[in-house]
C-alpha cells in the first residue's frame, strides 16, 4: 500500500459502504430488476467457479441490484461482514489494488480463508483488475463474486484474454416497459404471468379482443415510457424537464465526458459528443461512414472507431443488413439505434410534441421494439439484422435469427398500417417463409392473426405497447 495512504481512512471507507457490518440498516428500493434473480440464481450455485459480471448502461440500477443483493445475503443468514461491497470508483480505493483493499478487509473486519461474498461496483476502475479477480476465481474458493462494469468494456476483448471460462455476464438494459410498469405499481389486471407473445397466434378474434381490453389501460403509460424512458430515476418522475436534464448530465455526459476518457483514453471528446448527436439525429438510419465523416469534418477511421467506443459503452445498439437466404452483404452499411430512445428525446429537447409526429414516432417506437427483443432474446445469441432490397428499397426493420427460427418484426406506427404482398415483410417473408412474421401497429383495433395469399408465414398484426410488455414479462421465465 501506498506510504502516504492512511490505513485507518481506508477501513473507514470500508465500514462506510458495508453498514451491515454494524447492524445499521441498509436502505435500498423495494423493486428489483429481472437481473437481481438472474445474479442471486448464478451466486448461490456452489458448482459454478465463476465470476458473474452484471454489465448495462449507466442509471440503470448495477448499484442498487449489489446492495439489494447484500441486503438480501444478510436477511437469509450470511454472517454480516463476509458480505463486502466496494464502490471501485470511490477516488481513495482507486488508489489501492483489490489485492490490498482485501488485506485490509480481512485485517479489520472479517477473517481470510472463511467464505465471503464480494459486490464489487465499476469493477473496471480496479488496477490490473481482470488479473486480479481471475487469481481470485482460480485460487480463493471461498470468494462468490459478483461485479459491475458501465461499459462493456468491461472489455469483451480483454476478458477474452485473462478471463476464459471465468465469468458469466448478466445483461441489465435499461427498464422494459414491464418493469416500468410494474415499478409504477400500475400493471393490467387478469394477465396470465406465463402469457407469451408466441401463444397470440392461436388466439381467436374473440381472445384477441378480450386481450386488448385488459390491457387497454397501458396506453397512456406506454406514451410516457416512450417520453422519459427506462431509467428506474425517472420512472416515477412527472417533470419532464427534469427527467431529461437528468439523463443529460447523468448518462450522457458522464459517459462521453468521464467513462470515454478515464476508460478509452479517448481524447477528442468533441468530435465523440457530434457523432452521438449525428446518431440522435439519424438514429435508426443506415449510417454510411463517408457521409457521416463529411458532415461531422472528421475521417471515417475516427466515425469507425467512436461507433464502437458507443457501441462497448451500452449507448448503441449496431444492426448489420442482411441479404435473402441469411446471405451476408458485401458491402455492410450497418443502422444505428440508441439503447434507449428517451435518451435522443433529451439531447433533442424533445417534449410531448413527439406524440403528434409519426415520422418522430415510428423512430421511437422501433428504438424501443428493438431494446426489448434484443433483451428478451439475449440468452439464445440470436444474430438481430435488418433487411433491405437494393431495387425497391423496401425493407423489414428488425430480424431475430437463431438456428432454431427466423422471426421477422415491421414497425408501422401509424393509424392505418397495411399487411400486403408488395410490403417489404411480405416480400421478405414469400422468400425466406418463416413460420411467424410480426407487424407491430400502433392500435389495439388493429390486433389480428392475419394470412397473404400464396405466402406460408402467419403474422400477428399487434399494438407496439402489448408487444413489448408482454416480451418483457416473459423475460421472467427465462431466468426461472
């Protein structure tokens, strides 16, 4: 440890972010995110030598998901001081290695060799930490360990290198609209927890309207998750200015001000800030590097570079195209979505406005169409693609391809939405024939199960807000 370092501020640091230790109470929030089960399910399986990484953007509840997860180890019996949580960030412990915060723990609280619980928060401000926490894995089995990383940097690459075979990853996006809903204490009455999105099909018109009734209710909260996003601090927040000032200064900026510098080196903030409006501006779109380089005054090696900067940082989602029969394009003009569209709506100053502009609205829409079926999906490592005809430019907007199945989803967010033949889901779907292929509406009148003549795909013309609801609350199953 370093000469200058006091030993007693330390442990003080310590014993403050561990008021268990002293029987003081630990205040956390009763909602518990989906990852909670997933990390609590992964941490008591005693088989499994490994880390479990929770990773997902910033403000989407990593933090309290660890103290929640303490307060619970602690409530089921654990003796209190072998549950240790550090906030890696904290400016004192970024001066020390995990090594030595360890020492230290093990000198003034607990003793070393005795099963312990570590919760380690922004794990990646720790010195040479993947060396760390692999020596740990591979030679403490006494340590569960549970970590979080704002960036997902929390370095694929590098944990690639150091880390094989030592780590699970847990996703934490931000709030689905099920969650939102269910943070709000506002959920539809006489839905069926085990109702998935792929059971509608079977449904009569009959089912289907009884259905849209029931959850008739959640249009008015859809609009406003749409409005304020899935951040867990603004979800019941009714100031809209609010809300957005606070994504600004405590996602974006942070992460393209602080996270961008402390944990890239990136250097050239201003051009990273103009290219993460660029993508506010044109999220959605195919973003094609030379273009994009020419307007910003900038090369297309840095657009390169900072796309996948945003993209390891939890701020974007990268969706390639695709050609007929999975072919890859030759040349790949990827699109660009941000993980959240509340996030544009602030940057943009976009207020309630939005509502009355479909062009505004269909971006929105599918930004949150995408975040839930990249969430729902995650465990299968689906590809997600888009699908363009270079002739007719028509187009479906998001596919969801595995080995086991081809799913493709249109957004059309409009009040009069057509399925036909000459539709870009309908010419896709007559070419590859998947089984089910999904219009995503913006009406519950429009709810059907619905055929095209000489095409073998069934599709569900379904409202975006019972869409994504239902994906997130089947993502529960997934994780039971």
């Amino acid at each position: 440890m370093k000469d200058f370092l006091d030993r007693s501020e330390i442990i003080s640091v310590l014993t403050g972010f561990n008021p268990w230790w002293s029987e003081r109470r630990l205040e956390v929030p009763p909602f518990r995110r989906l990852a909670f089960d997933a990390c609590r399910r992964y941490l008591e399986d005693t088989s499994l030598r490994r880390a479990v990484l929770l990773s997902g953007p910033r403000w989407v509840g990593k933090t309290t998901v660890l103290q929640q997860m303490a307060q619970a180890l602690v409530q089921k019996g654990d003796n209190p001081k072998s549950v240790l949580y550090l906030s890696l960030d904290h400016p004192l412990l970024k001066l020390l290695s995990l090594r030595e915060i360890l020492s230290l723990f093990h000198e003034s609280a607990y003793p070393d060799g005795q099963p312990a619980t570590l919760l380690l928060d922004e794990v990646q401000y720790a010195p040479q930490w993947e060396t760390e926490i692999k020596l740990l894995i591979d030679h403490k089995p006494q340590y569960r360990i549970l970590a979080t990383g704002s960036a997902s940097v929390v370095h694929q690459d590098r944990l690639t290198e150091s880390g094989v075979g030592r780590w699970i990853t847990v996703p934490i996006p931000t709030l689905s609209f099920f969650e939102f809903v269910s943070m709000r204490n506002q959920p539809p009455e006489g839905i069926a927890p085990d109702l998935r999105v792929s059971t509608i099909f079977s449904f009569s018109s009959g089912d289907l309207s009884a259905l849209a009734a029931r959850m008739r209710p959640l249009q008015p909260l859809f609009q406003r998750y749409l409005l304020v996003g899935g951040f867990p601090e603004t979800a019941n927040q009714e100031n809209i200015d609010l809300c957005q000032r606070l994504l600004r200064e405590d996602v974006v900026e942070r992460v393209l001000k602080r996270d961008m510098t402390a944990l890239f080196g990136v250097r050239n903030i201003n051009d990273l800030e103009k290219l993460f409006i660029y993508l506010c501006l044109h999220s959605g779109g195919i973003l094609a590097h030379q273009a994009c380089a020419r307007d910003l005054g900038t090369t297309t090696t840095t657009v390169a570079n900072h796309l996948t900067l945003l993209e390891q940082a939890n701020l974007i989602y990268r969706l390639p195209p695709s050609g007929l029969s999975g072919k890859r394009m030759l040349k790949a003009r990827n699109k660009y979505y941000l993980v959240d569209a509340a996030l544009r709506n602030a940057v943009l100053l976009k207020g309630e406005e939005i509502f009355t502009n479909p062009k505004e609205m269909g971006t929105i829409v599918e930004t949150t169409v995408l975040r839930h079926l990249f969430a729902y999906y995650y465990r299968d490592t689906p590809e997600i693609v888009y699908w363009r005809d270079a002739i007719t430019q028509k187009e479906v907007d998001i596919i969801v391809r595995s080995p086991a199945y081809v799913l493709p989803f249109e957004v059309k967010y409009s009040a009069n939405p057509q399925l036909d033949a000459k539709s870009g889901l309908g010419i896709y779907c007559a070419s590859e024939n998947p089984k089910q292929g999904y219009l995503v509406t913006q009406r519950d009148a429009d709810f059907a199960v619905a055929r095209l003549k000489g095409v073998d795909t069934t599709f569900l013309k379904i409202p975006a807000y019972i869409l994504c609801y239902l994906l997130g609350q089947s993502e529960r199953l997934l994780w039971g």
